[in-house]
C-alpha cells in the first residue's frame, strides 16, 4: 500500500484541471500579446482567468500579477517593495523567524543591499504577538511580511489584528497564503491585506504558476523587464495553461471549500485517536486549535525523524521533516527551533498533511506502521 501525507509539498492535479487546461497545451496555443485571432482567443481566457483568481479573494482583477509560483510571488512582493520605498527613506522591514525560506533567504539579500530587517519571535505554539510587532515598528519601517499558516506547523497568524496595526502606522501589510488558500476564507476587501502570495501546486493545480495579489494603491519596483505583461509589473510571455489550470484549481477549491474542510478534520480526528489508542508517546508542535486544518507536526521523543521518514519511506507511507524546499538537506527546522521547545522535539519532529484523496482507513493504517516502527527503532 502507499500512502501520501505530504500535501503541504505539493498536490497532485486534480483531473478537472488537468481538463481545462489541455486545449491551451495544444489547440489554443497563441500568444497572447499577438495581436491576430490566435492571440486574441488567449488574452481572453487569460482575462476570465484572471477574473476568476479575483473574484475568489474578492479582489479586482487588475490588481493580480501572475508568477511563477509562490517563492517568486514572495520575492516580488518583498524587494519590489522595498527597493520603491528606498526613495522615500524608508528601508525597515519586519518579519516573523518562522517564515518560509522564501521570505528570510530574500530578507537576507535585502540586508546585503543595506535593508534592515526585524526577525519578531513566535511563542511556543508559533504564534506572533502584536507587541512584538508593535514594538519592531521604526518610522522608516515600509513593510511588514507575515504569513497566514504556517508551512510547517500550520498555526494560524492573528492576520487582521497586525494588518490593522500596519494601517495605523502607514506601513504596507503582505501575507504569505499559500498554505491557506483554499482552506481559510480570505477576503481583501475585509482583511486589511496591501500584498498576497499565493501558488497553485497546494491547491491541485499545476507547479510552476502562482500570483501575488497587489492592493491598487501599492507603488513596487518590477522585478523582471523586457515587455508589458501585466500590466509591466512582470514581463514575459505568460503560462498560459498554468494559468488557465491555477484559475480552475482555486474555482474548484471555492465550490468545494466547506466539504474539504470536513474532510480534513475528519482525518486530523482519526490521527489524534488512533495515536491515543495506541498509546504512542507524542507531543504536537503548533497551536492545537489556531491552525491549518490539513496540517499536523508532532514531535516523538527518543525517535530520529530523518531515520523515521525513511522506515515509512520504505513502508509506502510520505510524510516529511518540514518544507518541501529544504528536503534532501540534514539541516534542521528553524520553525521548530524558534518554538524553543528544545532539540529533542526538534530531531524528532515530523509533519504530516492531509489531502483530498486520503480516508480516515488509510490514517488507521498509518498508525499502525508508525507504532511498530517506533517500537522496533526504540529497541534499536
């Protein structure tokens, strides 16, 4: 049997995506920015895709700029804004240390370039506190980078009470939200959101497109030139049947969100029981109510997670260590590790993600193999 728990790396593509995006990998192959029929044709699924993407956060649709994924959304989002805020003075930004890689590696190149950064604890849960954001705050802070649920551990951000505190003091607000797309209810017209990533390969959508939704009011520098695509905030011919297939993932994600979200707590349900059941020694990394349903870290004391991901690895079972986009590395999780929960929790800590295909009979199954494998490498 094989199993796959490792949802927050990447979903497989959901059929109906795959459907709607095949005539634009072979019929429908025009340029957009051509100006003939062939183009024209594209442009304007393009258009509706775009107004789809929109609608579902309640944006308007010139304020989406499609990328490549959401490492680029978070890159663009990041340095487009503070290289324009150089201008005016302002070179401060403030972040939380348990971000993805994708935020504190640009964060890093931003320091290199004289940008000051401010890295705000978490507590033990993962949790920001305003006040430690309020208190990071300098008069040349120009923005603040949080994101919505976290990748690893899945605790949710109190997003509104720190966008609200970013409105007062003038200070532009970007979330990541590529975790949460899909499972939490984003609304920026409500939410007091300037800038969102987001990516389609954790909704059922093809890899290698994402957008980044940017408030109409937002003045970034472009990352990318050499055309007038998007609106020249991102030059180059578009990913047309990524597009096209990301659009689809998230109507799809919107039609079916409050099932799915049934779905997984069902599964998150059976994990915890049958854990308990088996009297297996664990401890949950994250907050156990304020977190990403399809998300769940636990920490098993005494056991090595690398050693323990290859036993399920060999038994059929996926799971992983944390981020998808430092696996392959023996480098620990700097999300674990700014819990401050000590090592042990650290080099035994595994992550376990749900998805729309998994049964609460293949979460049975699982505990099982992990009891006699924590068993048998407890003897060990």
């Amino acid at each position: 049997m094989s199993i796959y728990l490792d949802h927050a790396a990447t979903t497989p593509i959901d059929p109906r995506v795959k459907e709607a995006m095949d005539p634009y990998l072979e019929f429908a192959f025009g340029n957009p920015s051509s100006i003939h029929a062939y183009g024209r044709d594209v442009r304007a699924a393009i258009d509706v895709a775009r107004e789809t993407m929109a609608h579902s956060i309640h944006a308007d649709p010139s304020e989406i700029v499609f990328t490549s994924g959401g490492t680029e959304a978070d890159n663009m989002a990041l340095r487009g804004v503070m290289v324009e805020a150089r201008s005016s003075g302002k070179k401060h930004l403030i972040t939380s240390q348990i971000e993805h890689h994708a935020i504190l590696d640009t964060c890093e190149y931003l320091e290199k370039l004289g940008f000051e950064v401010t890295y705000v604890p978490v507590d033990d849960s993962g949790r920001v506190h305003l006040q430690d954001i309020q208190n990071a705050i300098r008069p040349d802070t120009a923005l603040i980078s949080i994101m919505v649920g976290n990748n690893e551990i899945g605790t949710l951000q109190p997003i509104r009470e720190i966008g609200g505190l970013a409105r007062e003091r003038g200070i532009l607000f970007h979330v990541d939200a590529v975790q949460a797309l899909g499972l939490e209810e984003i609304n920026v017209r409500d939410l007091p959101i300037d800038l969102m990533s987001i990516s389609a390969h954790k909704i059922y959508g093809p890899k290698g497109i994402g957008a980044l939704y940017v408030h109409k009011k937002v003045k970034m520098m472009p990352q990318m030139f050499g055309g007038y695509q998007e609106r020249k905030r991102r030059a180059g011919t578009e990913n047309v049947p990524g597009i096209i297939g990301f659009a689809k993932a998230v109507e799809l994600r919107m039609q079916e969100r409050e099932r799915y979200r049934e779905h997984l707590e069902k599964l998150r349900t059976e994990l915890f029981r049958a854990l308990k059941e088996k009297q297996i020694d664990f401890v949950q990394n994250g907050h156990a109510d304020q977190s990403l349903l399809h998300i769940v870290n636990l920490s098993f004391p005494g056991i090595d997670s690398e050693t323990l991901l290859m036993n399920l690895d060999i038994a059929g079972i996926a799971v992983s260590s944390g981020s998808a986009c430092t696996s392959g590395t023996i480098r620990k999780s700097h999300v674990i590790q700014a819990l401050h929960v000590g090592e042990e929790r650290v080099d035994s800590a595994i992550r376990f993600s749900f998805g729309q295909s998994n049964t609460t009979e293949e979460i049975s199954y699982v505990v099982d193999i992990l009891t006699n494998t924590i068993q048998r490498l407890s003897k060990t």
